[in-house]
C-alpha cells in the first residue's frame, strides 16, 4: 500500500507518539473501530478525530480494495456483505500486528507502553496510590492511564475499547463468568446516624418491609435484584426515592428522605449517616476484574493485570 498523509493516518499527529510502531496501514485499525462504534461519528469521538478524517480514510479503504466496505444508514454505517467477509481476517492481523509489535518493543524483557484501567469510585482511596507505586517501582515503562467511573459507565467503556480492564461489580456469583474475583462486598441498610434501628450489626431482610427506601431506578440491576429478592422474600420494600448514584442516596439518606441500601466499608460513611448488615439472607455484590473484549492483550496489560491479581484488596 501507499503511504499515507501525516494528516490523515489515525496514529500520526497529536493522537499518537510520533514513535508509535506500526506493522500495517493503521486504516485497518479505524475500519474496525468504526465496526465497534457503529458509525462515523462515534468512531471520530472515541479516536479524538475530526469525522472529516474519519470518512476520507474510510473512503479511500474503499478506493483501494473496490468495494463498499460499509453501507450509510440514517443511524449510522453496517457493514456490506464484503466487509463483513473481510472484518475477521482484518481483526486476526491486528491482533497479530499487535502482538508482533509488542514484542519488539519488549525485546528487553521489560513492558512499556500505556495499560488504561477504569475503577469505582469506592476504590479509588483505597486502591489507586498503591497500584500507581507498585507500577512504578516494577514496571517504569508502562504509563498508568486510570479513569474513575460507576460500574455500568465502565462496563460500557470496556464494551467500547475505551479500557483495557476495569474494577467492576456483579450482583451474583452467576455473572462473575471468566472475570476475576477481588472482593465480595455484603449489602448494608443505610441510615441517620442517631436512628435506633441501627443498634444491632445486623439487621434481617424481613425488617425492610414498608422502610422508606431511597434505591436506584430501574433498569438498574442492584433494583432489579431488590425487586426479584422482595418477590422471593415476601417483603414488601417500599420506594420513597429513586436515585442512581451512592452519593446521592447518601446525601437524601442524611437529609431525612429515607433509608439507602448499599456496599458500606469500614470507616467509609459519612457522619451523619449508620448502617447494619442486611442478613437472612445475607446479601453480597462482588468485585471482579473484567478485560476488555476490544483491546490487545499486551506485555504491558497482562503485567498490570497480574499486579492487581496480587494486590492484597481486603476492603475495596
């Protein structure tokens, strides 16, 4: 192939090191990127791109191999029959570009490059510095890109290549599949402080009934959990505020609106707020570590995936 531009490759310029190794024409790396956005647009706003370039590159892939490789849609593009036919064999040579590219960067035996991990928030304090020391002290050529974020906002960037792993939470030991389990984290009633309900440690399930609640909206999953466990149960929790974040729940929570259910570690409420255990049974969600199913496994990502692997995470 002909070389291409500076200004139109997707890796030149102010999006990637000048240094960057490239096996193939980076093209190929757009085209399937569009695939994963499901258009132009979107593909442009993950890359950093002007759409613009995004199409001028598209359009000249098109140009060289002659035929469409997508077709425009008013919702964006699909692919045609040839890239259909044509995106597995382009995803296997990126994969092996990557790879091949890796290791001439590792030849030293030492990972470089940037590792892109997401975390939630409760993680952060507690996870963060430690993880950003020890990939400092043993890996100073892998560059830390951390990104805090709710579960479902982290699952959707790794669903997007956004990321190349994230602390996530799963509601059920179901779910956790091939994911790597950190922590199991039990469900706590959140309330005032001076509230008599929270003497005890523990607090049975059956007690919530008729509680004014303060929970997330459906379709969030830790509301459809409640509601399938309410069914189940025979108990009959009663919604007073519907609010998608801990933090907002908390600050109705302290302002009188009611009582929040959620993942509470040690030491991490605020004063004006008291919890128990929910028990009977007792309710658990579970940390785990996800990959992205998008982005190559790199020296680099598998190093930083091991290290969190043996980071001791007591109390995320």
């Amino acid at each position: 192939m002909k070389d291409l531009q500076s200004a139109d490759v997707p890796g030149n310029g102010s999006h990637y090191p000048a240094t960057a190794l490239t096996i193939i024409d980076p093209r190929w790396t757009l085209f399937v990127r569009v695939v994963a956005a499901g258009s132009l647009s979107k593909a442009a706003v993950l890359l950093d791109m002007p759409q613009s370039m995004v199409s001028r590159n598209i359009a000249l892939l098109e140009s060289q191999c002659g035929e469409r490789l997508f077709h425009r849609t008013g919702r964006g593009v699909v692919l045609t029959e040839f890239g259909e036919q044509l995106l597995p064999c382009i995803s296997d040579l990126l994969a092996d570009a990557e790879g091949l590219a890796d290791d001439i960067r590792n030849l030293r035996g030492k990972p470089v490059g940037e590792v892109v991990v997401g975390m939630l928030p409760s993680a952060v304090r507690r996870f963060a510095g430690t993880l950003f020391s020890a990939v400092r002290a043993q890996m100073p050529g892998v560059r830390l890109h951390l990104i805090e974020g709710a579960s479902a906002q982290l699952e959707e960037q790794l669903h997007d290549g956004r990321l190349d792993m994230a602390l996530v939470l799963r509601e059920s030991e179901a779910s956790i599949g091939q994911a790597h389990l950190v922590a199991r984290l039990p469900l706590h009633l959140v309330g005032p402080a001076a509230d008599p309900l929270f003497v005890k440690r523990d607090i049975a399930l059956k007690n919530l009934s008729r509680l004014p609640l303060v929970v997330p909206g459906r379709p969030h999953l830790l509301r459809a959990r409640l509601d399938h466990l309410a069914t189940e149960q025979g108990v009959e929790l009663c919604v007073a505020v519907e609010a998608d974040s801990v933090q907002l729940q908390y600050e109705v929570v302290a302002a009188g609106g009611g009582y929040a259910i959620a993942s509470v570690l040690p030491g991490s409420l605020d004063p004006r707020l008291s919890s128990s255990r929910i028990v009977e049974p007792l309710l658990e969600r579970f940390v785990v570590l996800v990959e992205s199913p998008r982005r190559p496994l790199t020296r680099a990502s598998r190093e930083v995936r091991r290290l969190i692997g043996s980071l001791a995470m007591p109390s995320i």
